[in-house]
C-alpha cells in the first residue's frame, strides 16, 4: 500500500445513548444507562407528565442484564459496556436506567450510514455504529471533507460522531477516539511520536488484556515502549507472526485492505433469562424461547440473504460453566423449522440436569441462498425441552 492512501473510521459517539436521548432530550446532561429488560412505558409516561410516572433509576434493577452502553455521564461514574446492571447500580444508583430498543438503532444505523455513502461510496462496515472509508480519491481537503461528512450525518440522524483520517485504518481508528465526543482528527505517520506512542499499548486493536497483562510484566505499557521492545523479547513472549506484527503496528505500520463487501462467518442470537430454568419445571418457556430464537435467526438470514450449513447451540448453566454443540448439514438452510430441528439434535447431546441461565443459537458456514434445502414445515418438533 502507498502512503497516499486516506483513510477515515467513523464513530458514532455513545450511540445507543444518543438515540434513546433523542426520544427523551430531558434527559441530556444526566446519567444514563441503557440495557436490561425495563418495562419502556415507564419511561413514555414520563416523558408524556403523567402524574406519579417517573424514570426508573439502575438502583431499582433487579436481574442479570448488562449495560448496553451508557452516556458520557455515567462514564464519568464508572459505568461501561459490557458490566453488569447490579454492579454498575452500586457505581451509579441514581443512573435512569432505560431498555435498548435495537430497532431504533439499526435505523440510524441505517441513516448515517447513506449519508455517508453519498459523499464517500467506499466504506467498510464494522458495525452497528461504525465504519471506515477510503478518501483517497476525493479530491478535497481532509479537514473540510471531514466537517462535511459529520454534518451529513448530524442531518441525516441528529447525531454527532466523532472521524479520524490517516494513512491507514489502524491509524484511523486510534485517531477517531482521541477527541471525543464530536471529534475530528488528523493523525499522521509523523505524528506517530508524540501522538500514538504515549497511549497505552491495549489502545491497539488486537492487543487484548492477556496480552497487555504479559506486556507489562515485561515493563511494556505505552506503544512507544512496546515500538522500542526487543524483538527477540516480544518473539519470545508470543511467536514470530505475533511479535512482527505487534513491531509494526507499533510503528503506525498498517496495510490492511478495506473490505467493502464481505460474508459474515455466522449468525446467531441468544438470551439470558430473568431467573435460572430447568429443562423439565420450565420446559415449556424453554421450548418457547428456543423456537423464538430459531425464528429470529432465520429473520436475520433471510433479510442478510443468506443460509448456513452448520446449526450451533450454546447454553450456560447456573455456574457460569458453558457448553456448546453443532451439527453440520448436507446443504445449507434459511427456515425457521429446519434450524429448530437441526438445534434440537444438538440439543439432545448435551447435559439438562442443571439449570441453565442463558441459551443461544448460532448458524455458520454460510452460502447463498439458492445452495439451500427445501423449507420445513412450522417450527415445531419434539425436543429436550
């Protein structure tokens, strides 16, 4: 790759927060935290002055859900993705607590993401909430093509995001989160000195906690440590692929193509229940969230276009242990029916003596459509539970 590659990541800032807060703007300035499984009516009446409505606050939670994410607010308290609802409330307890309304999401998802599109067509979509694109072909300044493209989306959803533009995509999305929210920021290969070497090594994706607990171990916390790290130390702590890679990324060095089309290895959906079921008491919300969870998987294939040959299961017990199973098929499915039954095979293979507190359904090996069977009928069958 050149170095006359332009590439941005584009963020957006907090964005299942800054959607609910468009719903409720009395809410801006405040600590919120979205996640769990809160009744959302309660928070329409309040929003609606209904005499006694009010938001529920994360002190009143009661349950296993996780924040899905939270405002810059609640950051501020300690509160992030990915923790769980009961420990955030002790870090946060007067947090308003409100339910991740996904389909919401994904239309501004949606949104952003054409306004994107038509000023820069070259994208490569990282998810819900984020994507790179190649300017290397627009002949406009960076900084200006940068304010236009956050205006369109500010436009087009309401939203603020925050763009960083360098040579190359690792540069980019390091760039993107050093001024957030609502940033804009320029970070080139000369810049990698004072810019990206003071930041902590796990700044890097790819460099995980294992990895950043052996670096430190070995005094290496910062990029610019781990850019002056011996090779022959960073080949011994994690092999030769590992070592050359970390060595380079360290110096800025990226050369990474973007995917702008791309087949997602799998699909899947899962949940965790408000209270530990067991296969023979509950066997009956059991088989309803399970048929749930086939159907759903197979919403998503049919509006992603595609089917899979190999149908997973994945169930966590009261203890955190896990368990997971597969079954690969002759030809690849997309019905709801054909991948009840084929989950409900895997299903019949794994213990059900203890109960079980999270259940999922995963479909991989995706293809094309018209490589796919017949469709079964109905989504019934006999099953475990």
């Amino acid at each position: 790759m050149t170095s006359s590659r332009r590439i941005a990541h584009l963020d957006m800032d907090a964005f299942f927060a800054s959607v609910e807060l468009l719903h409720y703007p009395e809410l801006r300035g405040q600590a919120v935290v979205v996640g769990g499984r809160s009744a959302r009516v309660a928070a329409k009446a309040a929003t609606a002055g209904e005499a006694g409505a009010r938001f529920p606050r994360l002190r009143e939670y009661v349950g296993r859900g996780v924040v899905t994410t939270s405002t810059y607010e609640a950051r501020a308290l300690g509160v992030f993705s990915g923790m769980g609802l009961m420990q955030s409330a002790r870090l946060a307890p007067d947090a308003i607590l409100l339910p991740a309304n996904f389909d919401a999401y994904r239309e501004y998802s949606r949104r952003f993401k054409a306004a994107v599109a038509a000023i820069a067509p070259r994208i490569e979509d990282r998810g819900i909430d984020e994507i790179y694109i190649d300017l290397s072909d627009i002949d406009e300044a960076s900084e200006p093509l940068a304010r236009r493209i956050k205006d369109a989306v500010f436009a087009a959803t309401g939203l603020h995001c925050s763009i960083g533009i360098s040579p190359n995509k690792l540069l980019a999305k390091i760039a993107s989160d050093l001024d957030k929210p609502d940033g804009l920021t320029l970070l080139g290969r000369e810049d990698v000195p004072t810019r990206l070497w003071p930041l902590p090594a796990r700044k890097i994706n790819g460099i995980g906690p294992k990895a950043s607990e052996v670096l430190a171990r070995n005094g290496i916390n910062t990029i610019g440590e781990l850019a002056a790290a011996p090779r022959e130390l960073l080949l011994r702590l994690f092999g030769s692929a590992t070592a050359a890679w970390m060595n380079r990324v360290a110096h800025g060095e990226d050369e990474r193509p973007l995917v702008t089309a791309s087949v997602p290895k799998s699909l899947s959906r899962e949940t965790t229940f408000e209270r530990d079921l067991h296969a023979r008491q509950d066997r009956e919300q059991l088989s309803e969230i399970f048929t749930k969870l086939c159907t759903r998987v197979a919403a998503d294939l049919e509006r992603k276009g595609y089917a899979g040959r190999t149908i997973g299961i994945k169930l966590k017990y009261a203890d955190f242990s896990s368990v997971t199973r597969d079954l690969t098929l002759p030809v690849a499915v997309a019905d709801a029916g054909a991948i009840r039954k084929a989950a409900g095979e895997c299903l019949k293979r794994v213990p059900l003596s203890k109960k079980i507190r999270l259940l999922g359904v995963r479909v991989s090996g995706l293809v094309a459509p018209q490589q796919q069977a017949p469709e079964a009928s109905g989504v019934q069958g006999e099953l475990p539970f």
